[in-house]
C-alpha cells in the first residue's frame, strides 16, 4: 500500500511560542508528525511498500540548520526500512536558482528518491502502477513557476496511454475546496481543471492544506491536506495522512498526537456556563481555540469570556500558553473578528502588491470568485 503526505511546512511559527529545546511549538508539531508516519511504516500490520511526498516540506527556502540535520536523521532512519521514499519539492521549495531539497539527492540513500524535474518524464513503477511525478521547479518569477508546472501537467497528461495510473502533483485543481493557502491566488494565474482528462485513474495533490477527496471525470481526486494544523482554516478539521490501499480505495488516517485547532462560537447561552463547552472538546495543553463572537454582536475579549464563568483548562492562543490560575489578561484579544475575516485578509494582501490599481482590482476580484465559492469552515 501506498502512504501519502504533503505540505509539512517545517519552520512555520504560527500560533507557537519557543519550547526549551529552542523549536517553536509548530514546529515540534511537525516532528510529531514525522514521528508517527514513520512508526506507522515501520509497523508491518500496515504493509506499507512506497511513501510519497507531494511538496513543501520546508516553510521557506532557507530553511535553518537544525531543520535540514533533522530532516536526514529522519530521512536516514526511513531509508532503513527498505520502504521506497519518493519527494517533489511544491512552491515553497523553489528559489530562481535551485530548489531547497536538492540535498536529498547528494544524501546517497538507497530507497529516497527527488523529482525534480520538468525536463523529462518523472515515470515510476510500483508494483502494479504508473506513478508519474509533476513538480515545482526553480524559476525566475513565482507567476513562472505556475505556468511551467500547470504547462508540465498537461503535457504529461497527454503522454499517459498505459493503464492503472496515478498522478502525483502539488497544485490546484477546480473543484478544490480551498483554505487560507489558496488565499495567495497569485496574479491571476489560471487552476488546473481535470475535466477533460482520461487514462488517468487517481491524482494525489499537494498545495490545498484542506482534506479532500472527490470524483471528476472518473477519476478520484486526493488532496492529503497539511500533514498538521496551521492555520485559521483549519479550524475543527482533522490532520493526517492518506493510504491509497487500491485505485478505487483511499484511507484517511488522522495523526492523534498533535494539537488541534478549534473554534468555539460565543453566545449569551454559552457564557452562562464555558466548562462543559472546553469539557467536551477534549482539549489537549497546547490546543489553539479561536472565539467567534460575532453572535453576541458585540466585541467580547477572551478576558469577558473567562471571568464571566470559572473555566479550568489549560490553551495556547496567540502563540501564548495560558492556565486559567496564573493568566496574564492584559494582552489577550479577540481572534476572530471582522479584520480577520477571508474577504478582509485576501484584500489586504492585494493592496500590499506594489502592482497598478485596475491590476490589483482584477486580482481582487478573481479571487474573491474561488473565495465565495470554496471557502468555508465546516462546524461540528
């Protein structure tokens, strides 16, 4: 069987304070993850014969030191298992010149494998399956990037005439559902639209930080989703990876071992009595809870919240831990309110571009198209 995972985003501080061993608490959320997929292919139980990792494992393309040293311990150890390891970068790996996992390739491991490139066609057997690779590759703009990956797909699509074939990509398809990621629409570069696709029976895509699977074309669509929670987005969402145990079957499997994210909609009922609320969450010490307080129409501070009803349990908000016996107040404050909001934070990015007025507008404006269609975030 064929386990999946994309979009670790290793370095990315949001929502995390420094820990003692100097990471950030994103950080060692990672770690947790890297910890549990190799336990889980190192346990025979799940026979487990071809891991593939569909972009992004870095946040930037300078990643720090104790990142690239704890990515070869981990890559070395997985290289132990005889288990093949295939890697893309995703468009965060890629700089003008080169792309930032080109090491894997000097690494020497036997079962660890980089595409990386767009000049060839990236063609793997496995078992009974095609797998065919369609990265990121170094360009001189990010709006290159795009065009070359989106060009690269269609071609390889086109060259596909066997059967039992599978894609693997880090991109955005049509239908998606889309999260914060797909916020950075960037100046109007066109989606990939499976539609018109044959001889192709699964896609494994990277990019979308949001779980999904769906049919097109007769085809399944995989998006894995962010190994971890990293963002608003993903608020009461689950996080994990993917076993593809056939071409028609795909598993999801939650990773249970990290924080969650969770958004908690406050009401007059609710301040009545907040305990049985954070009870029934099943928090875990380091969970970031967002307050929505767009019900009470009025603006409610966690400080209202909190004092209204004694609240014992422990959480982490704004990149601080806080217990409900030692809580400093003063700098607390509503997480999710009207600047926060999807439409609000696309804006601002826009208006940040140093790009002409009507551009700026047009970008606006398509973005706002896949923002009122797509996102959404899904209530308990």
């Amino acid at each position: 069987m064929i386990l999946s995972f994309t979009d670790l985003h290793l370095g990315l501080k949001h929502q995390s304070k420094q820990e003692h061993s100097g990471l950030y608490t994103s950080e060692v959320e990672a770690y947790k993850c890297l910890d549990y997929i190799y336990e889980y292919c190192k346990d025979p139980i799940h026979k487990i014969t071809l891991v593939i990792f569909k972009g992004d494992w870095f946040h930037t393309t300078t990643p720090a030191a104790i990142h690239y040293k704890e990515t070869i311990k981990w890559l070395t150890k997985c290289n132990e298992l005889s288990i093949k390891f295939i890697f893309i970068p995703g468009n965060h790996s890629c700089t003008v010149f080169s792309n930032c996992l080109s090491f894997i390739k000097e690494l020497g491991l036997q079962n660890i494998m980089l595409y990386d490139s767009l000049d060839e066609l990236n063609h793997f057997v496995h078992e009974d399956y095609n797998l065919y690779f369609i990265p990121y590759k170094y360009s001189e703009s990010m709006k290159e990037r795009d065009v070359n990956v989106e060009s690269s797909f269609k071609n390889t699509i086109t060259k596909i005439t066997t059967s039992n074939n599978i894609v693997i990509s880090h991109v955005q398809e049509t239908s998606a559902k889309i999260g914060s990621e797909s916020l950075m629409i960037a100046k109007g570069v066109e989606l990939i639209d499976m539609q018109d696709i044959t001889n192709v029976n699964l896609i494994l895509l990277g990019h979308i930080h949001r779980h999904q699977i769906y049919n097109k074309n007769n085809m399944t669509v995989v998006y894995t989703g962010s190994t971890y929670y990293q963002d608003k987005s993903d608020v009461n969402q689950q996080k994990g990876f993917c076993v593809i145990e056939n071409l028609q079957t795909v598993k999801f499997v939650a990773i249970p071992t990290i924080r969650k994210y969770h958004k908690v909609s406050v009401n007059s009922a609710i301040l009545e009595n907040l305990t049985p609320l954070f009870t029934s969450r099943k928090l875990l010490p380091k969970d970031v809870i967002y307050f929505d307080c767009a019900e009470l129409q009025r603006d409610l501070s966690i400080e209202d919240a909190l004092q209204s009803k004694c609240v014992e349990f422990n959480f982490v908000y704004g990149g601080t831990s806080y217990l409900n016996d030692s809580m400093d107040l003063e700098n607390i404050s509503v997480e999710l309110n009207e600047q926060d909001n999807p439409e609000t934070m696309f804006k601002n990015w826009v208006n940040a571009q140093e790009e002409e007025t009507e551009l700026l507008d047009v970008v606006f404006n398509k973005g706002m198209k896949y923002i009122n269609a797509y996102y959404k975030i899904e209530e308990i």
